[in-house]
C-alpha cells in the first residue's frame, strides 16, 4: 500500500503546488490534430509533431520569381500527418507571402535535423492550395519543448526519496525472516495499488518493465527485453495498462504491417531526396513493442540489429547515405514457434521466431524471460483472475483511487525521464562485478545460451552493469549502493534461469504440458520425502490433485516415463499396495 | 570500508541467507557431504577428519559450535583487491535456492 504522504507529494508535484514544482505537470504530447482542424476553415493556427519526409522543388515561373525554393514536408505526431510547405515564393504565386531567404533557410535546417534525430517541432501557418492538392503553409516553425525533458528537477527527485524513506514497510529476507526497511521510490513503482493496479505480474516482470521505461539517451542505456510465454498471458494487457498509460511507447504491427519501410523509413526511387522517417526514429529515446514478434519478416531482424546495439542505422540508395538516431528500448513480446514442442528442441530454442538471427539477437536482448506463464508467485492464478475481473468492472478506471492513479502516472513519466539522464559510477563495485560475472559465464546454462562462439559474450557484460545503473535510476540515485548490484544480479539471474530451464526437455517430448509441470511441483511440495522426491498413497495423492483441479494433468504424469540410465522407467512408479513413489526430475538424471 | 572488506559484505548479504535456505532444505547425509566437501576444498592440507562412527552427528554438534557462517566463508577466495571466486558447490546451491523459492 502507498502511504497517504507519498501520495500527498506526488499530488502537489502534479498540480505544480510542491516548493519545488512552480508549474503543474503538462501533457507535452505531439499533436498535429489542431492543425487538421483548419483544413477547410484555413485559420492560422499552431501544432507540433516530428517532420517524417521532406522533399525539395526549384520554382522559376514568372509568379513566382526566378530561382525560388520550395520545400514540401510532412508533420507526424504518430496518429495524424500534414502536408506542409515553406517557400519563399513571391506572393503572386499563390501561397501568401513567401519566407526570406535566410529564414527559409534556417526552417530547412529544422527540417532536416527533426527528420534525421525524431526531434519534435512546433509549426504555425495556414491551409492554402497548392496545385491540386491541400497543404499547410508555414509561417514559422521552430523546436517544441523537448518532450524528452523532464519537467520535475533533481530537488523533486531528492525530496521524494526522502518522502518515501520515512516510512518503514515489511519486507522478508531470502530465509523468510521478516524485516523493516525504508520504503523506495522503486517499492513505490512497484505497489500492486499503483501503477500495476489493472495488472498482476511477479516482482521480476515489473522491475523489468520499470527499467524498460527509463529513456536511453546513450546508446549504452539502451535496455532491450524479450517475453516469450503461452498465448493468452497478458502480454499485450501489460502494454495497455502499464506502459503505455505512463511512458511514451508505440507498438509495432505484426508480420506484414511491419514493413522494412514502416520502420526504418524509405527514399522514393523517383526522387531520392524524399526521405520518409519510420517508427524507430520517430520513436528515438523512448520505446517500442513488437507483438508478436515471431510474425516478423526475417529480414526486418537482420536490419534491428544494428539499430539495437548501435543506437542508429544508415539507409543507402543512388549517392544518398543517411544516417538516422533511433537510440530506444526495444521490447519483443512472443510465443514460442509452433514446431516447438517437436522432438529434441531446445529451451532455447523457444527464441527460434527470431530465425537466423537468434543468437545475435538474444546477445542484445538485457533480459530474457522465456517461460510458458508470466506469473509464477504464490496465488498468481488467483490474483490474475482477480485483477480481469477488476477490469471487466472498471474498478480502476472508474474507482476512487483512479485519480492518485493517474497522478503516479503523470508523477513517474516525468521521474523516470529525469533519472534516466543520472550517469552513476560503477567503478566502486567493479570487484563485486567482475567477479559476479566471471561466475555467470561459468554458468551451464550461460554457455548454452550465449557463450557459443567463444568464451564469453561482452554484450552480456555491458548489459549487466547497464542494469545495476539502471536500479540506481529507478531509486532516483546518483550514486550506486550495494542493492542497485543485489538486484540486478538477482534479476540478470532469473533472467537466465528461464531462458534454459523453464522447460524440461523430456517431459515436452512427452507431450507434458506447463499445468501438468505445476502439479508436479505441487505434489513434490506436498508428498516431499525429503530426498527432493515425493511418495504417498495413490488415492490420497489423486484427491489432491483433483482439488487441484488438474486431475487430467495427474493421469498424464501417470503415463510419464523418464530414462533412468539406459532404463526407461514411470516417473510415478506403484511400490504396491497402492503406494505410489514419484520421481524428482524429468530429464533422467535423477 | 577496502575493496575485500566490500566484496565481504556483498557476499554476506547476498549469498549468506540464500545458502542457508538451501543447507537446511539438505537432508543431513546431504548436508554433511556438501559441508564437508567445502572444508575440504579449503584445507587441503588437513582434511575432514572423521573421528567417529557418527561423523553426521559429529558434524551437526561442529555446526552448532561454530554456525553455518564458518563453512559459508569457505566457500569464497576473496583477495585483497576485491576480487573473489566462488566455490562451484556454492553456485550449484545458489541454482537450488531459485528453484526453492
């Protein structure tokens, strides 16, 4: 539960009432709506957006002057576009008063830098025809208010730690001894009553969404993730109502609708000074989500690849060589291939609808969790069903807390793009570090993940420390403490963890699915003869697991067999008299 | 606070709880392998001895004198530029407590 006064001060934050915020907290969102609105009316009016394409006329007729330029632009705010010129024509030409040269100019070079950087820019102008088409005249254009800058400052920042530390809250130690410990900006962040009100999902998924809402603004900060589960968990849910309502992010479409040109933007054959901008630059130092991401073109892996490590990428056509910034996170959201469950797969290979370009791009992925449900913690299926029926009933969105809600939204999207710009050192901890890492890499399921080609992956290295720095931001810190490096070895780990053993090989060739594994653990857990394997009576054990509801998962773990050496044997074997003893493990190495 | 002072105080808060978590989910014949193998690794010069018929019982009286930490310490070289490595049982019984909790 968030405390009244950390709920107090995000308040007067948002309304602009605290000390040390003289202004409320605006929507600075893009917009190019405003200016559509004039379409017929042709009133003056202002919008702002990202300039997408810009291509380049020479006039010399006799209204409009000799040697005139012309420059035809398109303005994007990621919904609506307009088509805008500047020129700097006589006014007998038709489209008002032409700019002057030097102010021309100085527009194109805008132009120019929004189309190469996504950066925003604001427009005033009108509606006129031109030819036979509709387009918007500028008067002036200039750069918006930086969406990226944060508008609280380092004092909000500092004065909400301290907020929040006053209060004590209840923790418990990896032995379950419970605990006080100061409450964290990152706890704060994490409350089942905040931001994740309308969604349910362990510790792990949520600290690797939050650090997935920092804003990278160098390419090191760049934090790239993969979700790879069973249809049906919610992966998109978790875009709409956590993500989304609280950071800028846009989601890419599927297969086909995710064009080469949709994303990295394309120059027309005809005139290869048209330049179109696609979503990753327009979506520089914020984020984008690929749903379904195992319905993407081959060859649209191929070309992220260089966007993801390097922050930008180049286009070359005829003499033209442009380079374009798309320094973002990148989330993959996915289900495993369907020839997944086929004989001999591997864990991994649950990755495989990256085609070719699996290894190079689980190497840039900072966290993987590639396991068959999101939400593993106790009462999880319990609590999700909780959360849909919440939301069938619009307890959120309608509910007295909606409006401390919405002000932890508007709170957070300005926190986290303020903290994503603190650079703390890492130089103190690089003992616990490298060590910590060199043990990693001595990992099995490391090497089978990611050190194929050689002794370790470099990659991986850098995007442990990214995630101990980005504990820190989350924390709202400068500088590292011991727990920044806590969690993110703990959460590096389980990353891992999941990639390579989440599935048992053998129990999916046998056609086991993920509940009959959960039963499995549960009667391991309930049955447990203290040797890791479990035995009980037959009716005592199938009462159980029909009130379980999985009685149909226990008649397929009945029929299970595992390889004990070169013996196959049942994994739940009759010892007589109706005394069942059950097998730990599936692989055959019990 | 120096650099192996440090990486002790990581290892301490990170690992220690972990492991015990696991060494007391350990039947004690399990238990007393997995200790005495850490005593072992590190002593290579005196090993375990076992100076009865019940060195599990002996082992457990060990473990009340001197408390899971004495073996916890053994299972990491730390040196005095921080740097340490840890001992494969160690990380073999970090992958057990994931699986645990």
């Amino acid at each position: 539960m968030i405390p009244k006064t950390v709920h107090d001060f995000v308040k007067k934050v948002v309304k602009g009432k605290h000390p040390n915020q003289a202004k409320p907290i605006e929507d600075r969102q893009a917009n190019v709506l405003s200016i559509i609105e004039t379409l017929v009316s042709a009133k003056t009016t202002i919008g702002s957006g990202v300039i997408t394409k810009r291509e380049i006329k020479g006039v010399s007729t006799k209204d409009s002057g000799k040697d005139k330029t012309l420059i035809k632009f398109s303005v994007s705010d990621g919904e609506n576009s307009v088509q805008c010129v500047a020129h700097n024509c006589n006014e007998k030409y038709g489209l008002g008063s032409g700019l002057k040269g030097d102010v021309l100019t100085a527009f194109d070079t805008i132009v120019r830098k929004s189309l190469a950087e996504g950066k925003p820019v604001k427009l005033k102008g009108c509606y006129a025809n031109f030819k036979s088409e509709r387009v918007f005249i500028i008067d002036t254009i200039d750069w918006a208010e930086d969406v990226q800058k944060s508008q609280i400052n380092d004092t909000v920042i500092k004065d909400f730690v301290k907020v929040c530390a006053k209060h004590q809250i209840d923790d418990v130690n990896d032995e379950g001894i419970a605990y006080k410990r100061p409450l964290t900006p990152l706890d704060v962040m994490m409350d089942d009553n905040g931001l994740w009100a309308e969604i349910y999902a362990d510790d792990d998924l949520k600290q690797a969404i939050l650090l997935y809402c920092l804003s990278p603004f160098e390419k090191e900060d760049m934090i790239h993730i993969g979700l790879i589960t069973n249809p049906g968990e919610g992966k998109n849910h978790l875009v709409d109502k956590v993500i989304t309502p609280l950071v800028r992010c846009r989601m890419a479409g599927t297969g086909k609708l995710s064009t080469f040109a949709a994303m990295f933007g394309a120059m027309s054959s005809d005139d290869l000074n048209s330049i179109e901008l696609g979503l990753l630059p327009k979506m520089n130092n914020d984020r984008i989500v690929f749903s379904e991401f195992q319905t993407l073109e081959q060859d649209v892996f191929g070309e992220m690849l260089n966007v993801m490590s390097d922050g930008y990428y180049t286009m070359q056509k005829g003499k033209l060589d442009v380079t374009r910034h798309a320094m973002l996170n990148m989330a993959f959201f996915g289900n495993p291939p369907n020839y997944w469950n086929e004989e001999d797969h591997k864990k991994e290979e649950m990755l495989a609808a990256f085609g070719p370009y699996t290894m190079p791009i689980i190497s840039r992925l900072t966290l993987i969790f590639a396991k068959p449900t999101l939400s593993n913690g106790a009462d999880a299926s319990t609590k999700i069903k909780e959360k849909i029926m919440q939301n069938m009933d619009k307890t959120v969105a309608k509910g007295t807390n909606k409006e401390e809600i919405a002000n932890l939204r508007t709170f957070f999207r300005e926190y986290l793009k303020r903290v994503s710009r603190y650079q703390p050192k890492l130089d103190k901890y690089k003992a616990i570090l490298g060590s910590e890492f060199k043990d990693i890499e001595a990992l099995e399921q490391f090497k089978d993940a990611f050190a194929k080609r050689g002794k370790t992956d470099y990659r991986k290295w850098a995007e442990l420390l990214n995630l101990v720095k980005g504990f820190s931001r989350l924390n709202g810190r400068k500088e590292l403490v011991m727990n920044d490096v806590n969690y993110a070895i703990t959460l590096f780990k389980d990353s891992l963890e999941t990639l390579t053993s989440a599935f048992p090989r053998t129990a999916f060739r046998q056609g086991i699915n993920y509940e009959a594994i959960e039963l499995h653990r549960q009667i391991l857990e309930k049955f447990g003869n203290g040797s890791g394997q479990a035995s009980g009576n037959r009716s005592e054990i199938a009462r159980f697991a029909a009130g379980q509801k999985r009685k149909k998962e226990w008649d397929l773990l009945c029929k299970i067999k595992v390889s004990k050496g070169s013996h196959p044997q049942l994994l739940v074997q009759d010892m007589g008299k109706g005394f069942l003893h059950i097998g730990a493990k599936w692989d055959g190495d019990e | 606070m120096n650099q192996s002072d440090l990486s002790w105080s990581f290892l301490t808060g990170y690992y220690y709880p972990k492991f015990r978590v696991v060494i007391k989910n350990m039947e004690w014949d399990e238990r007393y392998e997995f200790l005495k193998a850490l005593y072992d690794d590190k002593h290579k010069e005196a090993l375990w001895e076992e100076r009865s018929d019940e060195p599990i019982k002996d082992m457990m009286e060990y473990v009340a004198r001197k408390d899971y930490f004495h073996f916890f310490c053994m299972a990491f070289t730390v040196q005095e530029d921080g740097y340490y490595t840890i001992h494969k049982m160690m990380r073999e019984a970090m992958r057990k407590f994931r699986t645990l909790r």
